[in-house]
C-alpha cells in the first residue's frame, strides 16, 4: 500500500546557548546541561522504536569545548545513528533582529560548524524561536516582529533568500495566515491540518502544524494525515524531556509507538528533510 501521509519529527538541541537567549519570562534560564543526558536517551527510544528524526543543532555546539555549550562527539552520535543533523543557527540568535549580513554570518558559521562536525553535508534548517513570522506573501503580518526588530528585520522570505544564498535547500516554518488566526480566535481553539511542501525564494518548506510536543492534538493530526494524507510535522527540546510537559517522555513513547504501527501497517512514511529534498531535485 502506498501512502501519502509522512511524519517528520524534530528536536530543536540549543545547548546552553539557548538558554542564556531564553525569551521566555525571567531571563536566561540554565537548562542546557539537561541537552545532553537527555539527547542519549531520545536516540536509544528512536532506535528502538524505528522512527527517525531531525536534530536540529546550534552550529557552535558541535565546536571543541566543554559542556553545557559544546558536545561535538554527541552530535557525531546523532549523525552516525542515521538521524539527520540540521543547521539551527550558529549561537540560537533570534533571527528577526539581524539584517542581512548578520543573518548570512549566522547561517554560514552553523552550516560549516556542524558539516566540519559530522563529516556530511547539512542542508536543512530550523530557525530559533520558529521565527520570523512575517510573511506578507503568505498573507502572515507579525506586528510584534516589526516593532521590536524594526527597519533593518529579518522576515520569513529574507531568511529563505538567504537560506538560498548559504547553500541549503530546506526549512521548517511556523507562520499563520490571517484567516487562520482569525479562524482560531473565533472557534477559540487552533485547527491543526496536514501540511504540505511550499516553495520559498527557492528552498522547500514545511510548516509545523501541531503544537510542540506530543499531546491528543499531536495525535489527532497524525491520524488525520494517516487518513487524508499531507505532512505532520512534530518537534520539541531535548532539554525538556523530563519536565512534565507535553514534551515529556511519557508521552513522547506513545506517540512513537503509534508512528511505528502506522508504518508498519504502510499508512504512514517516516521522512527526514533530505529525503524532501532528493524528491524534490
């Protein structure tokens, strides 16, 4: 049987370089030495539940140094235990808040960080913070980007001209239409659906569409896709794993167990960024 519903699972790995630029509440928060630890643990239930993943790395952690900021062997490890390893800026900067040429620093120093890393190429992205969201084109306006980035930000189609300009060809993404929020604000619930690939400024995109972590709606979405077809694109933090959270391992295994079944029973392809890419050239 032949599907057309595909998973792409990822883990956004900041290190503590994520921490130290938290925008969440309270300022820097030190999380980053739970990354590690935890990360061993997602490659031992992905490698035994047969479901493949996105890791995507802040390029100056696979740098020599010491933990909580550097593990360049752990990311090796990520890469050798078949998963694929993605640029997620090189130090988590916000990227909204760069102009052009900060941006493109960023993105050529994680790219080349993690490819002298692990040996291969890396062509795929994830941005910190899943930002920018604006996307006029896409019919997206982040009033907040604008006010606090100003002049000289970074929007969605900036970053995948960029992306373009650096060598990479894929891109997770997270903006919403206008009707989709007016949509959500008038139903008083987000409506997740299947995803599709969308082309933009020439690099091929995903957007995630279920809320980070593994919760019911994460499942809903899944059995959605398995039944109607398109893409369910999932993710959370390895530093998060045991917070008891929606990310928390124990709901993590069920939903990879239920991925796995669906495999199996050939409704569902497990799909990493470079296999998107290869159909897509």
């Amino acid at each position: 049987m032949k599907t057309n519903a595909s998973l792409l699972m990822f883990w956004d790995y900041d290190t503590q370089w994520g921490g130290d630029r938290s925008r969440t509440p309270g300022g820097p928060k030190d999380w980053g030495h739970l990354e590690f630890g935890n990360t061993d643990r997602l490659l031992e239930l992905h490698a035994e539940y047969g479901v493949p993943a996105t890791f995507a790395v802040v390029g100056a952690a696979a740098l020599p140094g010491e933990r909580p900021y550097h593990d360049p062997a752990q990311v090796r490890r990520i890469h050798a235990s078949g998963h694929e390893v993605a640029s997620h800026s090189f130090r988590h900067e916000w990227l909204p808040g760069l102009d052009h040429a900060g941006l493109v620093e960023t993105l050529h120093a994680s790219k080349d960080a993690l490819e002298q890393c692990i040996g291969a190429p890396v062509n795929s992205f994830v941005p910190p913070y899943n930002q920018p969201f604006d996307y006029p084109e896409g019919m997206s306006i982040s009033i907040a980007e604008r006010r606090e980035a100003g002049r000289h930000r970074t929007g969605l189609g900036d970053l995948c001209a960029a992306l373009k300009e650096t060598g990479h060809a894929f891109c997770r993404v997270s903006y919403r239409t206008v009707a989709e929020k007016i949509r959500d604000i008038v139903s008083r619930k987000q409506k997740d659906t299947p995803a599709s690939i969308e082309v933009i400024r020439g690099i091929r995109c995903t957007r995630m569409n279920a809320p980070g972590g593994f919760n019911a709606q994460a499942h809903r979405v899944l059995d959605l896709c398995a039944l109607k077809g398109g893409i369910v694109v999932v993710g959370g933090h390895p530093h998060s794993l045991h917070a008891g959270n929606t990310q928390d391992e124990r709901m993590l295994v069920p939903f990879l167990a239920h991925a796995r079944d669906l495999h199996k029973q050939g409704m569902l392809r497990l799909l990493l960024p470079r296999d998107i890419i290869t159909e897509g050239s």
